[in-house]
C-alpha cells in the first residue's frame, strides 16, 4: 500500500497569536514536520529612515521610540550617541550614569517580556508572562516618574537627558531594586528546573558559533551560542568601563540557553544599576550649549550600542543641514532573523514557535 | 529527582495564589468596593461603620458597590490636555516649527503693540490635533516663554476626529493644571501637584513677562531721543 | 431521585395512564432536569475557572457582572448567541453544524451514568463503565468532522492532532481501568462505588489513579496536553473556524469535560460518594469532585504543553507500561492477598516509587545539570 504524501504550505501570520507583530513566515509542512519556511516582512513598514531625513535631529529622538518599541530608552541612547559623535557634543557625567541606569532598567523590561512571551509560545496559559508584565509595569512606572511616559518616552537629547531626576525618583528605585532580584528568582524556579520546559528547549535551534558570527547575530542569540562578545565591554561607551559585570554566556547554544542567557543578564543589569545609583553625583545633567536646533557638521558617524536585543547601531550622514542627509538603522531583530531556517527546518511546528519566540524580535525594529 | 521542577512550579503559582499583595492590577475607572475601602472612604472605625450602614455592608459583601478610581499619575505625565497661557503667549509659532508632525497651526493679528522683545500678538487661531499628537513634549521644550505646557489629564476621547482639534477657546477654557514636564521651576515649586491645584500665568514662567515700562526703559534708549 | 424512583413515583401517582407514556414522561423530564442542571454547573464552572485562573496569574478575574462577577457567563452567552453565525464558503455545512452538536450530546450523555446516591440518574446500566469509555472515544471523531468540515488548514492540523493523540490515550486509559474493574467485579459504575466503601481504589492501586488521571487529562486535551487547539501554534485547532453560538457550544463542552472527568475520577477512585456518614453523601461527592477539578485547574495555570511527538511517545513509553504493571499486580494481588488491603498498599506505594524512579532515569535526565559554558575561541573577550 502506498500512501500519497503531498506537502502543506501554511501562512503562519500576520494575524496568529504566537506571531510577535505582524510577521508572516510561508512554512511547508511534511506533516508536522518543516520542510521549508519563508520570512515575509514589511507589514510594519513607516519608513522611518527617509522620515528621518526631513526631521531636525531632536525631533528624531521621537521616532526612535517607536523603532523597538519595548525598548525605547535603549534606542533614545544609540540614537543620541550617534548625534554626539557627529557633532563631537560633550555629554555631562551625571546624564551618563542616569543614561545607563535607564538603559539597564530598560534591559530588564525588554528581557523579561521576551522570556514572558518565549513562555507563552511554550504554551503556559499566561501564568509567567502576566509574572514578568507585573514586574515590568514598575519598571514602566518609575520611567513615567522620569518622563512622564511609559513606552514612547522620548527621554534623551543630544547632549545628556532632558531634565533632571525627581527627588522621589530615586526612593522608588531603591524599593524596586529591593524587590525585583527575588522576582526574578522566583521566575527562575518556576520556569528553569521544569522538565516540560527542559524537553521543549533543550536542544532545540541549535546554533554553532560559526553560525552565529557568519549570520551577523548579536546580543543574546549571539552569546548563548558561546561566543563572548559585548559592545558594553569591547567598545566601553558611556561609562560601562568604571562599572564591573560579567558577561553570561550560553553553553551549547540551544533555545534553553537563550533564555537562561537572557535571565542571567538580568541579574547583571541589577548589579550595574545599584553600582551606578551608589557612584552618581549631582551635577548638571544637559550640555548647555547645544541649541534645540543642531546644525551638524558635514561629516558622518557610526554608533552603537547593546541594547536588548543585540547591537543597535545608527549610522547618521549630514551635509551640514539641520537634519540628517541618510540615517541608517542597524535593527538587531531583523539581524536576528538570519537564521531562523537555519534553525526550524527539521523540526516540529512547535519547535518553529518556539525558536522563533527565542529570538525576541519587535516587528517596528524589523520593518522599520 | 526527574519531575521535582515541575512541583517547584506547582508550589510557585500556589504561593501567587495565596498572596493577595502579588496582584498588582488597578481597576479604573471603577472599582468594587471592600467593606474596609468603604469605612475607610467615610473615615470611620469599620465596626462603627457595620453597625451604622448594615445595608451598605451586606451590598459590598455582595460586591454591588464600585467607587472610583483613578490610574496613579507621575507629576510629568504628558497629559492631552494642554495648558496654554495667552498672557505669556506672544505668538512666535516656536511650538509649531518644532512639532515634528506639523499638528499646531497659529495664525496671528499684527495690529497688537508692537514691542521688539516680547512681542504680543492677537492670537487668532492655536489649534492643536491632538489626534496626531504623538505627546512627545518637543512643543514644550521649544516655547521660549513659558506659555504651553503639557496638561496632566488623559480622559478627552471623542466620537469624531474633528472633535480632537483643540482650538483657542478650548484652550483658554481649560482649567490650567501645567504637568512638570520640561517646567522645573513648577518642580520645584513646593506642594504643586498638577492634579489639584490650578495656576495663575504669573506664577509658571522662569522669568517673568516684562511690562511695558521695563520694555521702554530697554529698547527706547533715551541717549537716542 | 433517579429515573427508577420517578417512573414509580409518577406510576403510583396516575395509575391510569399507559406504561409506556409513564416512561417516556419520566425519562423525558429526568433528561431535561440533568442537562439543565449540568450545563447551569458548566457555566458556573467557566466562571470559577477563569477567577481562580486569574488569582493564579495575579490577575483580577471577571469582577463586573453582579456579585464577584457571578454573572458573567450569561453576559458572555448573550453575546455569542447575538454574533453572526459564519459558516465559511469553503466548508462542508452540513458536516460543520453537525459537529458541535454531537460534541455537546456525548459529553451531556456520559453525565446521565455518573452515580449520586445509591443509583446513577438516569437508568442503571450494569456495563456503564464500557459505555462512558465509548461514548467518549467519540469525541476524537466529532472533533475530525469539525475539523475536516472547516476547511482550514489550522483545523485540519489540530483534527489530526485529535485523532492521533485520543486514540493512543485511549488504550492506557482502557488498560489502567482493568485493576477497577478486577476489584470491583463488576463494570457498573453503582457497584464499584459500593465496593470501595472500606477503601478508596487510589490507595490500593496509585499507580492505576495516577495512568488514569493524566491519560485522562490529555484526554480531555487540557494542559499539558493540549495540543488540540494548542494556540501559539495552531491558533485554535478545530474551531478555529467557528463563530457564534456554535464556538460557544464547543466551549461549553470543553469546560463540561474537566468536570465530567474529576467525577469519573471521584467515582473510580476516591469512591464516589462515600465518607464519614454525618455529611450527607452528595457534598462528599461534590467536594471531592470539586478538589479534582481544582487540581486539573492548578495544573493547567502552571504547566507548558508539552510537543506532539513527546506527547505520542509518554503514551505509548510510560503510560502503556504503567497500566500493564498495575493490571498485573492488582491480577496477582488478588490470588494471593485476598482482600488483605493494608498489605497491598504497602506493596503497590513501594512498586510505584520504584516505577517512577526507573523510568525517570531511563527516559528523562536525573535533574537540571547546568553545564559550565566554555567560551568559544572565535570572538573571545577575555582572550584579549
């Protein structure tokens, strides 16, 4: 008896639940098994780098926010730096640590809602994303204390941050420091030691270091894949280099080791942060002279930053206009997304999911 | 052991289960009121207030009676409802070239005075589409003296896009409740909570408007007379 | 009052009527009264589902709707029965309104056989066991004629999914019923609850209740297990194409089947209605099934699913052996303790700790090894 085997394409996205955004992956199906899959983006698509080119270089501050949009603040930071270098602006030390607390707490939300929805995609009914958004919304509450906003926060300028810290800022910080490190290990005892996780996790997307690196991967895809590469330590901008941490690596480079690299960074963000809340001083927090209105010399600069998701580089080009003749975004999502067939074919639907969710991709960072 | 993470799980969503403080949701606009959130709003002894309102007790038992409740708000929030003061305003349109959507439109009557610094304009039309705004605060930050300031309220939706434009009569009637951002002069202000207290023009700028004898004495020199 | 004490009681009351026309009367009402009755309980189960949920997640739960939001389920079936019923063009009608309906008939069926008092409600079928093991096989069948009929490929996924997963569970759950029914002697259900009235079955053969209970679970297809309708991956499975009041239906019998299955359990298991004699024997019944619902709703908050071929493989690897070894020694036990019940406790808890311990070393891993990572000499920071 012969059986008549034919393959199934399935449009995974853009409307699924497990689809972060609007992605869409063309997955041809064997079954339950993946014999091929096909990215397809651009749904989220708002041209923000031609929109940057008709913009004064404040006002782009703005729609950096809404590039990866559960990390704002990281954006704010590679985005100013980026100016600063063009324009060689002197940044005050009082903006850099605040700079680097907010990029730190901004490293937790954004770490905490990629393991929350890896979670989900694993097929918890909720229970530890709706842990990690509960924690999360403070780290959204101390940045409205900050600037008024939770998620499009606009909070840095080029040349420090906009305003000063409230007093009750730093109070507020100190209970959520107080608190988030047992959070934070309570999560790791509900998810880490559980089989069903371990099966599902273990093993699965494996990616080698030769992967990783010819894939132009970054950030946590890049070290759970035992590669020990970060742009805090290699390129010290900010003040990353008077602050000591470690950084965690993977060991076998299999979706587990994502989020346990993810967890581990956690905790390094924590020590950073209470470091820099005992080193900061008072003083000035905004270089006074740059104008509202920057007139960029004719020049061209490339910062990075790590942010969340990997490095986060912006690459501003000025013909000495008031705003930027190209400015090119280096998304670490969409770089992320190199091998995510290198990754699913083989595997099951549910590994596909899971792999994918593992990335922790932000579609306004994708499609840009 | 194979199988102890699992009942490590188990025992961690128990723990969430029990403990009431993890819940961490506010209920807005409304909430459904506990015997204790009762007493505690007529400010009574919460046995006094079970004898005295047994009817009251027995409904919120039941959970029937809801009180309101607002989000918790930041000093800064960037709220839509802006606070504009004509008095400072001299209609420079600083906020309108710095907007990065082009939202605010002002147009001008020039057959005010005509000072050199501080010029005052009649200010025909402000409007600002508060349907595009994306509440970035740039508007604010640019103005040179202190007359548009983020408002804290968040509560103006409408049914028609047309009905999110706040012209100059709207915003000459709002109460002005100025939000901190970019203001640290309101800051610093001791006892100003955005969200009670109302504020006169005079008491927002970091400096203040000049009045027309300061004007003369600066641009209309007498050595040229 | 069952179905016997009605018919003789409206047979005493109008002794002129017609034998069959008395029978039918009180067959009819019986089954009008158990279908209300268990959906009203359905429905207050969805609503206690979703609050306890809710406290799991450190969430608030539907609070809105009267008292604790006790009303939600009738706010929540308006609203279904108002939608637009969309039957898409591509679909096989007939088959795509049959389907929910069977769905919801086998699931109020089985309920007409679960014993309450000395008799079960609606007729006391001497093979009842058989027959609710029957009649819920079917559901594997309704939810391939949802999915096929639908039409999509997510549902076809999901159906085939449902069949393959069903019918493996089936046989574990078949085979671990065996040592019941050896000590019972009988398959009706009225008698293996008489003949735990000295001891509950999950202390003479756990290992019997625990194939049981998670053979039962996936069953039903819940968490861990669900990987029917597994929504990160197949949005909904089988419904995703329905719509209205035939999604409600569907939903409906989803939240009857975890109740259905603690009182199946409390049955077999934790027998039935018997306990300390100064509470009346339905509030055993009723807290005893109510603490196996929790259990399954505790599960359920806390656990990832698990992967098809992991799912497939626990049945046929774990499962299949388990049933068997607890056929076998509930078998021997029974020529050679007979009815000495404190020593085949002893015997079994011992046999099941060494089950669990081999298989958890043959199949998983001992526990969570954490290898040291080595950093890979491509990119290394700490070389510099």
């Amino acid at each position: 008896m012969s059986v008549n085997n034919e393959l199934v394409t399935v449009n995974f996205g853009p409307q699924h639940p497990s689809m972060h955004g609007v992605f869409r992956m063309r997955v041809t199906l064997d079954g339950e098994t993946i014999v091929d899959i096909e990215p397809v983006f651009g749904y989220l698509h708002r041209g923000t780098e031609k929109l940057t080119e008709e913009r004064t270089y404040v006002q782009i501050v703005t729609l950096t926010d809404r590039l990866d949009y559960v990390a704002s603040m990281s954006n704010n930071l590679a985005y100013v730096s980026a100016v600063e270098k063009l324009c060689s602006i002197e940044v005050p030390k009082r903006a850099k640590y605040i700079r680097v607390i907010v990029a730190e707490l901004q490293r937790i939300a954004s770490h905490l809602m990629a393991t929350g929805f890896l979670l989900q995609d694993l097929g918890t009914f909720g229970t530890p994303l709706m842990y990690c958004f509960r924690e999360r919304e403070k780290i959204l509450d101390l940045f409205e204390i900050l600037c008024g906003a939770r998620i499009t926060l606009s909070y840095m300028r080029p040349g420090g941050i906009f305003q000063d810290t409230p007093n009750e800022f730093w109070s507020e910080l100190e209970t959520f420091m107080d608190n988030i490190p047992g959070q934070i290990n309570e999560l790791e005892s509900l998810i880490t030691g559980n089989e069903i996780v371990l099966s599902r996790t273990r093993n699965i997307g494996v990616l080698s270091p030769e992967d990783v690196i010819n894939g132009s991967l970054s950030g946590p895809m890049l070290r759970a894949s035992r590669v020990k590469w970060d742009l805090r330590k290699a390129n010290a901008y900010e003040i990353y280099d008077e602050l000591d941490f470690e950084i965690p690596i993977g060991a076998t480079g299999d979706t587990f080791d994502r989020y346990l690299v993810r967890v581990k960074e956690m905790k390094e963000s924590i020590k950073i942060i209470n470091q820099c809340a005992k080193l900061i001083k008072p003083g000035p927090v905004r270089n006074e002279d740059v104008p509202l209105v920057i007139r960029a010399p004719e020049n061209e600069a490339y910062a990075a930053v790590e942010g969340p998701k990997g490095e986060l580089g912006f690459y501003l080009v000025s013909d000495g206009g008031i705003s930027p003749y190209r400015c090119k975004i280096r998304a670490p999502s969409f770089m992320n997304l190199t091998l995510l067939k290198e990754m699913a074919i083989g595997g099951k639907i549910g590994d596909l999911i899971v792999n994918f969710g593992s990335i922790d991709i932000v579609l306004g960072e994708v499609d840009r | 052991m194979y199988g102890l993470g699992l009942f490590k799980g188990l025992s961690i969503t128990l723990k969430n289960l029990i403990l009431v403080n993890r819940t961490n949701t506010i209920q807005y606009p409304d909430k459904k009121a506990s015997i204790l959130d009762l007493a505690k709003n007529e400010k009574k002894n919460l046995i006094l207030y079970i004898i005295k309102n047994p009817l009251n007790t027995v409904k919120s038992f039941l959970g029937l009676i809801s009180i309101t409740q607002h989000a918790p708000q930041h000093p800064r929030f960037r709220g839509e409802e802006f606070s504009w003061y004509e008095e400072r305003c001299t209609g420079c349109a600083s906020c309108a070239k710095y907007c990065p959507l082009g939202i605010i439109k002002i147009v001008t009557d020039q057959t005010g005075k005509n000072y050199q610094e501080g010029q005052s304009y009649d200010i025909e039309t402000f409007d600002i589409d508060i349907g595009r705004c994306m509440f970035c605060g740039l508007c604010v930050e640019a103005c040179p003296y202190d007359a548009l300031h983020m408002g804290s309220g968040f509560e103006e939706s409408q049914y028609q896009r047309d009905n999110l434009v706040i012209n100059v009569e709207k915003l000459k009637k709002t109460e002005k409740k100025p939000s901190h951002w970019f203001r640290p002069q309101l800051a610093s202000k001791k006892d100003y909570s955005p969200f009670d207290d109302e504020v006169k023009w005079d008491s927002v700028g970091r400096h203040q408007k000049p009045t027309q004898k300061d004007l003369k004495n600066k641009w209309i020199r007498s050595d040229i007379e | 009052m069952s179905f016997n004490q009605l018919y003789i009681f409206v047979g005493d009351l109008l002794p002129f009527l017609p034998d069959q026309i008395v029978f039918i009367f009180s067959g009819l009402s019986m089954a009008i009264t158990i279908c209300t009755f268990i959906l009203g309980i359905g429905a207050i189960y969805t609503w206690f589902e979703r609050r306890v949920l809710a406290k799991f997640q450190s969430r608030v739960g539907p609070n809105r709707w009267g008292p604790f939001g006790l009303l939600q389920p009738i706010a929540d079936a308006i609203k279904l029965i108002l939608k637009e019923d969309i039957i898409p063009r591509a679909a096989d009608k007939s088959v795509f309104i049959v389907a929910p309906i069977i769905f919801l008939a086998t699931t109020l069926l089985v309920y007409s056989f679960i014993p309450i008092g000395d008799d079960s409600q609606l007729g006391g079928l001497n093979v009842a066991l058989l027959f609710v093991l029957g009649i819920t096989s079917i559901n594997a069948l309704t939810v391939f004629m949802a999915g096929w009929a639908s039409k999509n490929k997510y549902a076809i996924l999901g159906s085939i999914r449902a069949v393959a997963m069903l019918i493996s569970y089936e046989v574990p759950m078949a085979v671990s019923l065996m040592g019941v029914v050896m000590l019972s002697e009988s398959l009706s259900l009225v008698d293996i609850v008489n003949s735990q009235s000295s001891m509950p079955f999950i202390l003479i053969q756990p290992l019997g209740a625990l194939t049981f209970l998670i053979a039962a679970i996936a069953e039903m297809s819940r968490a861990p297990f669900d990987m029917v309708e597994a929504e990160s991956e197949l949005i909904g499975g089988y419904q995703t194409e329905y719509a209205g009041m035939k999604f409600a239906v569907f939903q409906l019998s989803e939240f009857l089947t975890p109740i259905f299955t603690a009182a199946f359990f409390t049955v077999l298991f934790l027998g039935g209605d018997s306990g300390f004699s100064f509470i009346p024997g339905i509030i055993w019944f009723a807290s005893k099934t109510f603490l196996v619902t929790s259990i399954l709703l505790w599960f359920r908050a806390t656990w990832p699913r698990l992967r098809i071929d992991q799912i497939m493989g626990f049945a046929w690897k774990v499962l299949m052996p388990a049933a068997i070894l607890n056929t076998l020694l509930v078998g021997l036990e029974i020529v050679f303790l007979n009815e000495n019940y404190l020593f085949q406790i002893l015997i079994n808890s011992i046999v099941v700790c060494i089950f669990i311990y081999l298989i958890a070393n043959i199949l998983g891993q001992k526990k969570l090894i954490l290898r040291n990572p080595v950093p890979s000499e491509l990119a290394n920071m700490d070389a510099n």
